[in-house]
C-alpha cells in the first residue's frame, strides 16, 4: 500500500518540482546578475 502511495505522489509531484527547480534557477541568475551589475557600477562611479 505505501509504496503505491509513494508512485502516486512523486508521479503527480514531478512536473511541479521541475518548475520549481527551474524557477529557482533563473532566480538564482537574477541575483548573480544583479549582484554583478552593482559591482560594475559601484567601480564606475
């Protein structure tokens, strides 16, 4: 019975932990590239 349960859960959870993960992804960009863009400009100025 639990395993069953188990498949069910991780079948109807896969599509939502790839878009998690790939939102976490492009977040983690922004931050990286924004961070980066501060440093740039902050040595301009």
């Amino acid at each position: 019975m639990k395993n069953k349960e188990n498949k069910v859960k991780t079948a109807k959870y896969d599509k939502g932990q790839v878009f998690v993960k790939i939102m976490a992804g492009i977040l983690a960009l922004l931050m990286v590239a924004g961070t980066g863009a501060t440093l740039i400009f902050a040595l301009m100025a």
